[in-house]
C-alpha cells in the first residue's frame, strides 16, 4: 500500500508549532506533499527537513515569507524536479517533482487570485503555462499524482456558498472550465471525487479565517490529489483529517494499493 499525504501548511514553522510533525510521525505515510512553506531553505531546521522516518526536498519562494512547496519520502527518489520551466513562477516555489521507478509525485501550489486582480491575471497566467506541462505529463506514459492546493473549488458541491461565491477567485467560470479541461480533455483523476462522488460538506479542505467559517464549516474542497486514470483507479480510502488544525488547511490522505 502506497500511503501519500497532501497539505498546505499556511507556513511551515508555524504549522510545526501547531503540531503537524508529531502528527505527521503517527501516520505511516510513504509520501508527504507539502505547501505554502513560506520560509526560506536556512529556515527549516533538522525535524522540518527530516522528520521521523521521512526526508525533504523543498522548492522554496525567492521572495522571503512566501509560497514554496516540499516533499517528504520514506524512499530517496530517481530523480528531483524543480519548476515547470517558466522563470517567474519558478521563482515562486510552485512545483517540486520526484520519481521512483514508474512513479512520480508532484507537490503544487498552484497561485491564489484572492488578493488582487493582478494576482488573479498571474493565476490566469499560470494555469495557461501549467496546462501543456500537464498535457506532457501524461504523454510521459508514467503513473504520476499531483497533490496540492489547486485554489479552485470544482463544483457546486465543492463548497457550502456556491451561489455567492460564483464571481470570487476559486469559483469564476473561467478557473472551473480550466480544471473540467484537466481531467476530461487531458484524462487526469480527481481521486478524492472518485472515491467519494456525493461527498459535501464532508470533503472540504479550507476554511477561510474571517468570521466563523470553521466553526460552521464554511469551507472549501481545493486541496486535490489529482492522478493520472491507472494510479487512480489503485485508490483504496482517502480521508481529510480535521481532528486537530495545523493551518487554513486540512491534510488530506489517500491509500492506493500500489507498489513502486
């Protein structure tokens, strides 16, 4: 059983204040995703880069306080990819890659366009660059799963106040068109939606911090694990755990019966 663990930490060291990594030990998982480390590599210390049983590979942000994606593994991989070959997203931190044998996994942070219309034309920009990095990953003949904070709510099932939410960032038509294009025209699987294909409330992944979203789980599902169909079709259980809260965020894990 392959054990793989997505999560956006909203911030690495204050998610490790939180308790992320002794909960991290507790969960036997082979690969961990992570996001939003917004810390620099002189940052993380000993138990950030190497956790109990797991070592990191981390893509960080040029910009200080920002972005930066990582990715733990119990196995040293093949081989470790940063970016997807456009500088000023690179830049970022967006994209870290790491293969063993006919496996690949990607950690992904893809841009929020939530702060400013500038930052949601740099989103626009991104999933324009992203989707024939996508359209190649396929062609690759690999199983590869992208886990990470995609930033768009899918369906109307994916978040409680679809209606009003339809001219935000996360919800604009155009994002929601952008990622049904990911999966029917480029053949990728949502696998939390394949295992749970009526799941509301239930599968949300954030909740924003104003008002009392957690509360009364006002949230979001935009954390995937997004697999090309072979992988996905191996997927066993997946569960998003809320018990305790690390960040924003809630760490989503999947269990597919395959062997690397």
């Amino acid at each position: 059983m392959l054990r793989v663990i997505s999560a956006n930490l909203n911030g690495i060291r204050s998610a490790s204040t939180k308790g992320f990594f002794g909960w991290l030990a507790q969960q036997q998982a082979d690969v961990v995703c992570v996001q939003e480390l917004k810390a620099q590599d002189g940052d993380l210390n000993d138990a950030m880069r190497q956790p109990e049983g797991l070592r990191g590979w981390f893509h960080c942000a040029e910009k200080k306080g920002y972005s930066g994606v990582g990715l733990y593994a119990r196995r040293e991989p093949d081989r470790v990819v940063e970016g997807i070959g456009h500088a000023g997203f690179d830049a970022e931190g967006r994209y870290l890659r790491a293969d063993w044998g006919p496996l690949s996994v990607v950690s992904l942070y893809l841009p929020s366009g939530s702060s400013s219309d500038e930052r949601q034309q740099a989103k626009f920009q991104f999933m324009e660059a992203f989707f024939p990095v996508l359209q190649a990953l396929r062609a690759e003949g690999r199983e590869i799963l992208i886990c990470g904070d995609w930033n768009i709510a899918h369906q109307n099932i994916d978040l409680k106040n679809w209606k009003g939410n339809q001219k935000n960032s996360g919800f604009l038509p155009e994002e929601r068109a952008w990622l049904t294009r990911v999966f029917d025209e480029v053949g990728w699987v949502d696998v939390y939606r394949r295992l749970h294909p009526e799941a509301g409330e239930e599968g949300y992944t954030w909740w924003s911090n104003r008002g009392q979203a957690w509360a009364k789980n006002v949230g979001w599902r935009i954390d995937y694990q997004i697999a090309t169909p072979g992988l996905a079709a191996t997927a066993k259980r997946a569960a998003i755990f809320k018990d305790q809260r690390f960040s924003d965020h809630a760490p989503l894990t999947v269990d597919y019966d395959f062997a690397t």
